[in-house]
C-alpha cells in the first residue's frame, strides 16, 4: 500500500495525456481526488511496516524498499499531498491537462524521496523529481526563455550526479544501499577517508537542494518562473529534500563528518539566514519577497540539525512542515493575486483589501505565520529551535539568528500592506473575491497553520538513533565552534 503512494500518481500523470484537451476540468478533478487519496493513505499507513522488494545483488544489495514510520518522512508526505491536492484545484493554466499531468508526476517523484528506505532509490527518486520542474519551466515560464530551466537542472544535476557517486561508493564499501533508518550500529564501520568523502558528496547535493549562499541563484528565478501550483509545491517540499536528507542520511551515517563540517555548515547557514531576509525586504516581486524569504528560513533549519541539539532537530522538523504550509499559502495567494492583477508587482499594488476581504484575510493568517506570530505554526517550529541553539551553547549564533526572525515581520508586513492597504491603482482591473473553491483550496493550509501551531509535539518525533546521535555529538561539536 505504502508504494501507491508513488506508482499511482506517476502512472496516473502519464495516462492524463490520454484525455482529450477538451477535458481540462475532468483531468484537473483526477488529479485532486489522487493528491487528496494519496493524503488519507498516508494517514491509514501511520507507523504500518515497510515495504520491501530485493531488486539488485551486485555490485551490491539494493531493494524498493519504502515506508513511512512516525518521523519526518510521515509529516513531509501529508504536507506534499496535502498542499498538491490543494494547489490542483485552483490550477488555471493554458494547456491545463499536460501541467497538471507534470503536477501528478512531480507528486509521485517527490513521495519516492521522502518514503526511500534504499539509497540508490533515494538517488533515482531525486534525479526524477527534476524532470517535471524542467518541463514546466519550458513550456509555462511567462519570460518565453529556456534560461532559467537550464540553469535549474543544471545546478541539481552536478548534485544529482554528486549523490549518485556517493550512493554507488557507499554501496560498493558497505555491501548495501539499504540503510535509511536502521540503527547505525548494526552496520559495519567505514574508514574515516571513505566517509568523509561519501558524505561530502551527499552533503553537496543536500546543500544545492536546500539550497544554501553561493549555491542558491537558481531559486530565485526558478520561483518566479513557475506557475504558481507548482512553485507552492517546489518551495513547500522539494527544497526541504536536502534538509531532510542531512537529518535521515547524515546525521544517522555519518555523525563524524557532519561534527566536522558543521562549522562551515553554521556559516553558510548564517549567511542564508540574513542575506535571504536582506535581499527579501527589497524585492519589489512579490514571488520573489517569498522565495528569498525561503532561503533565510531554510538557513535556520540548517543550524538547527548542525547544532546536533535534540531540541532544535525536532524544531526543524516542524519548521520543515510549517514552512511548506505558509510558503504553499503564500505562492497560492500570490497566483490569486497575479490572476486578477495581472501583475504582481509591489510597486503597480494597493488597496486591495476593501475589494477582496477574502483574499485579504487569506494572505494576513499565511503571512502572520511566515513572520512567526505565536500561536501559528511559524513561530512554534522558530521558538523550538532558537530555544535548542541556546540551551546547546550557541550563544552568538542564536543571538545573529534573532535578526533575521525580526527582518521578517518588516518584510512580511511591507508585502501585506502595500498590497492590500496601500494606495489604490486606478488602472488596476475590477475583479471578485475569492470564490468558494478558491477559499476551499486554502482553508486546509490554514486550518493546518494553526494546528501545529497550537500543538507541534506529535512533528517533533525523531528516530531515536537520531536523537542518539545527536545528542552525543553537541558537545564536541560546541567545542569546535568555540575555537
């Protein structure tokens, strides 16, 4: 059952190919009721045992092996499924049937990188989930430019390729690819070289995902190029693929090497932390304020895993899941916006509130969240961490991480009022509310801000070998950073 999860959305988007164009609507409600099927089989397979199937014995043991457990992978998969159901239905495209067809496949890529168990099929799902972004970004970018497409599948092929190698490696001197979630201890010990350049060559896929300064320029344009269904999925999931692989692959494999790297680790995530805030309160894009914004939330995940602090792990967690929820809210809001617009401009916006309560009321509870309200779910997964990063010893870098957090309300505000508050355009078009299915659409997301944002406990759950390791290792880790 737990590989439906991924069978069932890819062959589903290849045979929407085989309805007519003509049947836009019928192929845009396949798709929701399977993102919305995925999503309560994901519920039913809470905790349900693996599954396995042996598909190569040389040069080393590899299966389809997939399941999802009680940790980070159960949570990423109801929020993908979650915010692709929601997303589909407000997909308002040309040549609709084809992009929702990439949507399904995207869906069903992506679910293979989160329930991997095998490394090789962790590699496989990840060069995979690469193809869909690639053609969107083809045949919908609104610039009519290649430019951007290319230099996304460029930047995530060197990484592709990086983690393929080290899989292979990893393979050939472990004997096995099949590791994600067993205990460390029941495997045999890799030499020190070995494992810091396997390691090197995960981490440098993990960090171009996530992505990290001077790694992250594709981001940017990739964010503003894509439609809006698809972004709020690439930036609510599949940039939190790295991180999500530093806390299953990383930390559990490798602790030696990632206690090595985590001074580098802290600075380019510092760097992200503040330069993502700085070069958010100045976009003039709105696309462009929430994907900055992204690379500065995502540079607080990553010092909270390479604080090797339980505390601040299992608050990356949830600011794993709480970002995907604002950031999915944000990027549909936006689409909205864009669609009665027709831009999406903060200099060409205003006064937009008196007209679209609705919408306006929307874009205030996703916002909020983003810029860590108490009571939402930004704030329960920042607290969680700055709170970790603390109690661990990171004084100063605690202290640093405080600005950027600050940053964000100025950035986040200064979108919300210019946009709905600001001085009104005349030549703006006159245009309705959000319709009910347009409200439907976001009321999951919202529902779900507040949620975890009132009890994040049940995301916090870590694999206790993770939490194992990382607590033996914040000690040592404080030590280097302190020298």
């Amino acid at each position: 059952m737990i590989a439906a999860l991924v069978v069932v959305p890819i062959l589903a988007g290849l045979a929407l190919y085989l309805v007519p164009r003509s049947a836009e609507h019928l192929a845009k409600w396949i798709a929701v009721a399977i993102a919305f099927g995925a999503f309560a089989l994901a519920i039913s397979q809470y905790g349900a045992p693996d599954e396995s199937l042996r598909w190569l014995s040389r040069p080393f043991a590899a299966n389809f092996h997939v399941g999802l457990g009680k940790g980070p992978s159960f949570w990423i998969v109801l929020l993908l499924t979650l915010s692709t159901g929601c997303a589909l239905m407000v997909t308002r495209v040309p040549r609709a049937r084809d992009f929702i067809a990439q949507m399904l496949v995207l869906l069903g890529a992506m679910t293979g990188v989160f329930i991997a168990r095998d490394l090789l099929l962790f590699a496989l799902f990840w060069d995979l989930m690469l193809i869909p972004v690639f053609i969107t970004l083809v045949a919908w970018s609104p610039t009519k430019s290649n430019a951007t497409a290319w230099k996304y599948l460029v930047y995530n092929l060197v990484g592709g390729l990086a983690l393929l190698l080290a899989t292979a490696a990893y393979g050939i001197v472990q004997g096995t690819t099949d590791v994600i979630g067993v205990d460390p201890k029941s495997l045999a010990t890799i030499s020190d070289t070995w494992a810091l350049w396997i390691c090197l060559g995960f981490g440098f896929a993990f960090f171009i995902k996530t992505p990290v300064w001077p790694l992250h320029t594709w981001m940017p344009d990739t964010y503003a190029d894509l439609p809006a269904p698809m972004v709020a999925i690439v930036s609510a999931v599949q940039s939190k693929a790295g991180l999500y692989g530093f806390i299953v692959i990383g930390l559990a494999l490798f602790p030696g090497v990632m206690h090595a790297i985590a001074p580098v680790a802290f600075v380019l995530g510092l760097i992200a932390l503040v330069y993502g805030a700085l070069a958010a309160l100045v976009q003039d894009d709105i696309k462009r304020v929430v994907a900055y914004s992204s690379l500065s939330h995502l540079g607080l995940i990553i010092l909270a895993i390479f604080s090797f602090s339980p505390i601040a792990i299992g608050g990356a967690v949830v600011y794993i899941v709480a970002h995907g929820l604002f950031s999915a809210g944000l990027f549909m809001t936006v689409g909205e916006i864009e669609l009665r617009e027709d831009t999406r401009l903060l200099s060409r916006l205003g006064g937009l509130g008196g007209r679209n309560p609705k919408l306006a009321g929307g874009l205030t509870i996703v916002a909020l969240a983003a810029l860590g309200l108490p009571g939402l779910c930004g704030f329960a997964g920042e607290i969680l961490i700055l709170t970790g990063l603390y109690r661990a010893g990171f004084v100063w870098q605690t202290v640093v991480a405080l600005v950027p957090v600050v940053i964000a309300a100025a950035y986040m505000l200064r979108v919300f009022q210019g946009v709905m508050h600001g001085p009104e355009h005349d030549d703006l078009p006159e245009r309705e509310d959000l319709s009910l299915l347009e409200g439907l659409a976001l009321a999951p997301l919202v529902i779900a801000i507040v949620l975890l944002g009132i009890n994040p406990g049940p995301v916090t759950h870590l694999d206790t070998f993770t939490r194992s390791v990382a607590a033996a290792s914040a000690q040592s880790t404080l030590a280097i950073l302190k020298k």
